[in-house]
C-alpha cells in the first residue's frame, strides 16, 4: 500500500493538475457523478450506457470511454513530471480533431503575426492619442519590438512616460487577446477606464463569468496563477488568441521575496503559455535586474529585449523641507507646508501627502480636512471612486500610503509631499512620479524632523530600516538628481540639475549645467531595430521561418521552465536526504571526509572544530531570516521542518506540540563547510550574489557579512518558499559526497 500513498501524495504536492487530479486521487469509486442527459432520456445511467451499449468489442466492459479519457490524461501528467520527451514535446498525433484544431490555431496566429508587422506604429499612435501625437522616451522601439512579437521583452521608463501604450498601441489594432497582470485595485481600475476611452474592449477578470472576447484582461498576479485562469489562458491558446502576457509594474516581484505578496514569484510559471512575455516598470535599477531576471526565470539578459529611459522627471523639484523636533510640530509644519502649496497650485493642481503608515495616513486626512487612501479604506467600488476623484480633478489634497504609489494617471498632481520615514529609495522614485505627470512644474518635498546641537551642527538621527541610498539621498551636500540617476539609470556622469530641469534644492541657486543628454540612448536603440521596420518586404516563406523560430523559442523557455522546476524538486527530496545524512555525527568531521560518528560538533577535538563552534555561534546570532523562507528555529523550509503544517490555503502553520527534527544542524553544517572549503564557497556565493545585483567590494573586510546576509533571504526552491543557505547546504554537501566516492 505504500506506493499508492506516495504516488498519490506526490501527484497532489507536484502535479496538482486539477482537472485530472480527481481521477488519479479517487480512482473510479466515485460512480454517482451526474448522468448525461441521452442516457436518462434512453433509461440508463452514463456508466450502464458506456459500458453495456454500443461498446466496441475490444473496449474492456469495465471502464467508460470517458473515465478512459480522464486516466490517460492522468498518464499524459505523469510522463511530463518524469520528463519523458514524447510528453515535453506536447505535439498531438497528426490527423486528430486536437491537431486539426492546433493547426487552425497556429495559422489565425501566423495570420494575426504577418498584420501586426505590416501596421505603421505612428500612425496608430495618432488614431488612439489624436493628430500630431509622438512616441516619448523607448516606446517606439519598444513597441516596435513588441509588434515584431520578439519575447521576453523588458521595458523602464519614467511614470507618466507612456509604459501603458506598449500594450494599448498593439492590442488596438489586433484580433487576439493581451493578458495584463496589474498588482493594484487602483491601477486596475485606472487603466480601464484609459483603454475603454482609447476604444479598446478591456475587461478585468472574474473567474465567475470570463469574457472571452474582450481584446484586454486585467487580472491581479494571484488570479494569474489560479486554476480558472489556467483554464482561461488554455482556451485562448487553443482558438489561436493569445497575443502576450504583459506585467505591469513587475518590479513589485523584488519585495515579494520580503513576504509580501509571495504569489507574484509563482508569475514564472506563466512562461508555460509559450506565449510572448512582456515586463512593464518605472523603477526597475540596474543593480535589480540580476536579481529580477533570477525571479522570473528569464534568460541572460543579453537575451532579452531590453529597452532603458530615463526614469526621473525634468519638471520635478525634488525638496528636503527640515525643521526643528525641538522647536516644531511636524502637523504644523505639514498644515502650513500644504496651505502654502494650495495657494501657489490652485485647482485643477493638487497635492498627495504619502505617509509610511495608515494610522498617520487617516489622522492627517482629518487634520487636513482632505481624502485619503489606504488598502483599507473601503470595498473595490469605493476605492475605485476615491481614485476617480483623483484622476477627475474633483479633490485638491489627498493623503495615502504607498497603495496609491502605483500606475495611477493624474496629470495634474503638482505637489508630492512625503511624511515621515521613507525607506527605498525605489519607492520614492515611483511615488514621486505621480508629481508633473503633463510635464508643468511641479515639486516631491520631503518632510524630516531633525535635532540641532546649541553650536546649530545637526545631531545623527535614526535611519532605522532605511536604505543606504535613500539615506544619501535625504542628507547629500550636492545634487539630488546625481543620486537618483545614479540608482535607478544607472547614470554616472551626472554633476548637477541641467539646464532644462527644475533645480533641486542641493543645486537651487548654483550654475552648475550642462546641456542635457538623455535622449542618446533612444537614437541608438532606433539604429538597433531600424532594420526590423522593413519587415513588410520579406518574403511569405522567410515570414514562416521567422514566426516558427519564435514559436520554438517558446516551446523551448517553457520546457526549460519545467525542468528547472523538477530539477528543484529533486534538490528538495536531496535537501531532506542531506539533512538526515548531516544530522548524525560532527559536521565538522563530515566536512573533512574523515570517521564523523560517535560524536558530535560539540565534543570534537579537532583542530578547527572551535573556531568552527565560534561560527556556528555568529551565524546564529547575526543571520535574519527572511519572513516565510523557514521555521526561524532550524532555518529549513517550513514544508520539511516538522514543527509546521500545512494549512488550508497553502500556507503553513505552527503544529501543536511539533518540534523541528533538524535543529542546530543546517547552521553547523553551512559553518562546517565554509570553514573547509573557504574561498571555494567564497567565491561560489560572491557569483550568485553578483548575479542577483548584490553590491560586492574586493577587500573591504565586509565579505562574512554579506554572505550571511545573503543566506538569509528567501528564495522559491522546487515549489516551495526556502532560503540561499539551504541551497548552498545542498550544493556543497553533494560536492562533500562526490569527493568522498
């Protein structure tokens, strides 16, 4: 009976294909599903009228044509989660209905592919936006690359910059559908209503009645992975449909790892689609790509279609307004600061204070008599209204938290004021972007309370939780806009506010300029794709050779996807081996390849064994665990430790009376083979952290450090939320093993 748990527990846990899962898991005991109606009408049950009449005498008397169905999809499951080739391949048999219909699919595809090559982007532009309109920043190329059906594609660009129209532009003048996954209500709401003003059927998602036709869905990255969205997905595919799945401001994917909203990392799983794959941000840094390409399963960048503009505004004067903790009230200083502003910026202008939290975010609305915005702030409907008002021009003073930070299209916000703590400076770049969004002046002040010794020098305040930039950011000497370009363009030659921006307040008054540059970078991509314009004089055979090698291309991301994911359910049932393995004996003398049993790592008598114990004790006391990415008592995976269980919804809880079986062994372990192989594993992590986007300095006595940090942080392992040092464990142990034979 053993194989039968098993096989049904890992059909649950990694194949979870839910359609079949019944079959597999209740086998044909279930006998009183609903009747076909020809059956009743005839006298009959389904099961009597597929099993007695009109059987062909081959055909086993036992079963149903469809349970027969049902069981070789079963099958069909099984062999793509063994990796059978025949299965990865996914091509039905020639001259099935299934491949008459595949092929009717593909040709609407190629068909839609050849259209979408011939259209003049700029006329179409002008037909959505009106006469005269231009492609701002990277759109052109962008678009272009998008309309040329090139994947994964990549676009940064400054809010307001026009990211929405790299989806909008294409879907306009398409037959097909474009699947965009937005991560906020406010947004989703907000870029309906644009694509319905532009004459685009757009439609947000609800699994309770699916708009087939609709030429946009909305739909949030929880929905995206769900079973019913599956379906959805399949079904356009299957009527040849699916254009692309585009998703919009997928930086979000970079604090997911931090325990919010951890469904965003499963969006990898949407290069299954084998379907065009587009990836919208205003506020994606350079040093963040290594890690994002990591998230989302993406090739090497040199791969992708990468598309860069400047992010930050020239119309924005970005502000330090200071004031005295001892002398002033920060709600007086705010209500003077915003009075101030309503007088300067009359209505339609109009001003968001952002707050770091809702309480604060609620207080100030009350003292402001103003609106204001939270994820709590009411049903879809209401918050949908509050952002109406917003966009409508019907409100002048807002407050919020960072839930209003995302997409939203107020053109007329002339004031973006920040109270209290701000913490990322990538936060602030996109929350700032709501100021000057139709390019008038307009001004992101940032309110901070400060101590002042009697001699008038500055007291260091507190910058808890804070990053490194945002700190340089708030107390630089010279120009803010040398350290915002720096982070998120990656700009490095930057001395000063240039002649055609709004000073900052570290360059106000100061003749440091120089004419501006940030146009160059777009004339080279348009040199880059200029040749793919003139995809209208290839030839039809050519034109079928290049749509089939992008259809390869697909297949191929998405059967490596799901190898890489089997790989990692290996590496996980090899985690749990390891770990037993490990837990008897020294580690220390495991690490070394000597006899390790008949003691342990604390009684060992070896000559590095201290100064390993001494590790053993700074790891443990200096690493932090991300949120979600272990039982914080062993540091494995909550799905192996023991002192957790599953809960309904997927996630986990704490087991009454449950107690971890690998306590103290993974730290020891880690310790032990750092200790052993020292620049090896050095080196290895410096390589995946550099990947990543990890800032890392040669010689700079900080190297322990980082790497602890670095094993600390979450990552997603075989389907389940794990952590980096469980997966160096994995690595470097199974390098232990292999030198041992």
């Amino acid at each position: 009976m053993a194989w039968r748990h098993s096989g049904k527990a890992i059909y649950r846990k990694y194949i979870n294909d839910k359609a079949v899962i019944k079959a597999v898991v209740e086998g044909d005991e279930d006998e009183d599903g609903e009747d076909d109606a020809f059956d009743i009408q005839t006298g009959h049950s389904s099961k009597i009228g597929g099993t007695v009449y009109g059987r062909p005498i081959t055909e086993s008397p036992f079963s149903t044509e469809a349970q027969r169905a049902a069981l070789r999809r079963v099958s069909m499951e099984w062999h793509r989660f063994l990796l059978f080739k025949s299965a990865l391949e996914m091509h039905p048999k020639k001259g099935t209905r299934a491949a008459e219909a595949r092929k009717e699919a593909v040709e609407e595809e190629f068909r839609r592919w050849r259209k979408m090559r011939a259209v003049d982007t700029q006329r179409q532009l002008e037909s959505l936006v009106g006469a005269g309109a231009r492609f701002r920043s990277v759109q052109r190329p962008a678009i272009e690359a998008i309309m040329h059906q090139k994947s994964p594609i990549v676009v940064v660009m400054g809010t307001g910059a026009g990211k929405s129209m790299a989806f909008m532009l294409p879907a306009s003048c398409s037959t097909g559908v474009t699947i965009v996954v937005v991560p906020l209500v406010s947004l989703r709401g907000n870029l309906k209503d644009r694509c319905v003003q532009a004459g685009i059927d757009c439609v947000e998602w609800d699994s309770r009645k699916p708009q087939e036709w609709a030429s946009v869905v909305l739909v949030t990255p929880e929905s995206a992975v769900s079973e019913s969205f599956g379906g959805f997905i399949n079904r356009q595919r299957a009527m040849g449909r699916l254009d692309r799945i585009v998703v919009d401001e997928c930086h979000v994917v970079l604090d997911s790892t931090g325990g919010w909203r951890t469904r965003m990392l499963a969006l990898r799983d949407l290069v299954k689609a084998e379907t065009q794959l587009v990836y919208l941000t205003a506020t994606m840094r350079p040093r963040d790509e290594g890690e994002f390409i990591a998230l989302m399963g993406l090739p090497a960048k040199k791969e992708c279609q990468w598309f860069r503009g400047q992010t930050t505004r020239k119309n924005v004067k970005y502000q330090i307004q200071r004031y005295d903790q001892k002398e002033e009230d920060e709600d007086e200083v705010l209500v003077q600061l915003v009075e101030e502003k309503k007088r300067q910026y009359p209505m339609p202008g109009q001003i968001i204070v952002y707050c770091d939290t809702v309480a604060k975010t609620v207080r100030l609305a009350k003292l402001l008599d103003c609106v204001c915005y939270h994820r709590q702030v009411g049903s879809r409907g209401e918050k949908a209204e509050l952002v109406r008002q917003l966009t409508e021009g019907r409100q002048q003073v807002f407050t919020a938290t960072n839930a209003l930070g995302l997409g939203v299209d107020a053109p007329t916000i002339r004031v973006v004021i920040h109270v209290g703590t701000v913490r990322k400076l990538r936060d602030y770049a996109q929350e700032s972007g709501r100021a000057g969004r139709d390019g008038q002046k307009s001004e992101a002040i940032i309110v901070r309370g400060e101590r002042y010794r009697r001699d008038g020098s500055m007291q260091e305040g507190s910058w808890g939780g804070v990053d490194e930039e945002m700190r340089e950011f708030i107390t630089t000497k010279g120009c803010m806009r040398v350290v915002l370009d720096r982070e998120m363009d990656g700009r490095m030659d930057r001395v000063g506010c240039e002649v055609d921006e709004e000073r900052c307040s570290g360059c106000f008054g100061c003749q440091i300029g120089r004419e501006a540059e940030c146009a160059r970078e777009v004339e080279d991509w348009r040199e880059d794709e200029g040749d793919a314009q003139e995809a209208g004089g290839i030839g039809d055979e050519e034109e079928r050779v290049a749509f089939d090698q992008e259809g390869r291309a697909r297949r191929l991301a998405a059967q490596r996807e799901m190898e890489l994911q089997t790989e990692g359910l290996v590496g996980i049932q090899g985690l749990e081996e390891m770990l037993d393995e490990w837990k008897e004996g020294c580690q220390r003398c495991r690490a070394w390849g000597e006899g390790c049993e008949g003691h342990g790592m604390a009684d060992c008598t070896a000559t590095e064994a201290a100064e390993i114990r001494k590790g053993v004790g700074i790891i443990a006391s200096s690493i932090q665990w991300e949120r979600f990415s272990c039982c914080f008592e062993c540091g494995v995976p909550q799905a192996i430790c023991e002192r957790y269980e599953s809960r309904a919804d997927g996630g986990w809880k704490r087991k009454v009376g449950g107690s971890c079986q690998y306590r103290g062994v993974l730290i020891a372990s880690i310790a032990s083979i750092w200790a052993r192989w020292s620049d090896r594993f050095t080196e290895w992590a410096q390589e995946r952290m550099v990947e990543e986007g990890v800032r890392w300095q040669e010689d700079d006595g900080e190297a322990f450090k980082r790497v602890v940090k670095w094993l600390g942080k979450k990552t997603r392992w075989g389907g389940i939320e794990s952590n980096k040092m469980c997966w160096a464990f994995w690595a470097f142990a199974a390098y232990c093993r292999e030198i041992e034979e």
